[in-house]
C-alpha cells in the first residue's frame, strides 16, 4: 500500500500537469486567467481552488500570485474553501426579498442542518458533512420570476417553501433536484 506522501506527491504532479495543460490551451486567448480559474476549479471534486493551484496558475502564466488571488475573489463564482456535492443558490435581490427569499433561505439552511449562518457574514456555507453548498446572490437577474433559487446549476422560478422542501429532500435521497 503506497504511502500518504507519495499518495500526495502523485495528486500534486497530477494538479500540476492538469494545469499546465490548461495554461497551454489558454496562452494567447482574451479572458485567459478566467478561463483558466474556471476550468482548475471544475478539476476539484469539491469544485474550489486551493491554494496551491492558485500558485501553480500564477507562476505558469507569469502572473503575479495577487493578481490571481484578485480575480479569484472578485468573481462569486469561484470558490477558495471546498464546496459541499450539492449547490443551493438563494436570491437575495429586492424583488426576491420582497416575494420570501429570506424565509426560503432559512427553510433550506434549517433542512440541510446548518446552524448559526449568518448572511452578513458569509456568501457561503457548506454542511459539515459536504452534502451542500448554500450561497446568496445580489441578484439572477430574474426579477419577473421571483423568488428565484437555483440547485446546482438549474435556476427554480417563483419558488415557494414547499417545493424547496421536496427538491431538497429528492437531494438527499440521491435524485437531481
């Protein structure tokens, strides 16, 4: 049985080969660090970028490491701390607000058992066991159809408590939303 170390040392060749393969595949292109942050998070189960492929994408696109960091953290997109399997986006805009996003919030946070989030805080958590994600939004963009939720990747319109129960709940018995 191979040891943890060289476990280790064989996943961080691997991440540093993946990356450089994406910094090859993006050199002379506009939107190149974007594209390149965006296609290193996808390459992480838990669909965030760690540090250490931060350092990786900076030095082989001759970038400095801030500059990096600062894309990274502009865009909500991206995460720097490891995602849950599941992701539950919550619409905070005015229209949103207006038509019960925030009791939809705390119905998910209440079904998925996270405790003490606090949405001024954070833009983000992640349930202890990894199960999901939950994150907030400004706004979708959807305001006609609100309150909007979106669940990995599928946005949910007019969304009432009921229906976010029943997505969850088909989450957690292993069906898509």
């Amino acid at each position: 049985m191979p040891s943890t170390i060289a476990t280790l040392h064989k996943q961080e060749a691997s991440r540093a080969s993946d990356v450089s393969a994406l910094i090859d595949r993006y050199t002379g292109k506009p939107g190149a660090l974007l594209g390149v942050l965006e296609e290193a998070q996808g390459l992480e189960r838990l669909k965030y970028l760690p540090e250490t492929t931060l350092r990786l994408i900076a030095e082989g696109m001759k970038l400095p490491l801030s500059q990096v960091y600062s894309v990274a953290t502009f865009y909500s997109f991206f995460n720097l701390k490891p995602q849950g399997l599941h992701t539950v986006v919550v619409c905070r805009g005015t229209a949103c607000h207006t038509r019960g996003s925030l009791e939809l919030l705390g119905t998910c946070l209440k079904r998925l058992g996270i405790e003490g989030y606090r949405e001024d805080e954070a833009s983000s958590v992640t349930t202890i066991d990894g199960f999901a994600s939950v994150r907030t939004v400004a706004c979708f963009g959807q305001c006609a159809l609100a309150p909007v939720v979106q669940i990995d990747g599928a946005i949910s319109s007019r969304m009432t408590v009921g229906k976010l129960s029943l997505a969850l709940e088909k989450l957690r018995k292993g069906g898509s939303r």
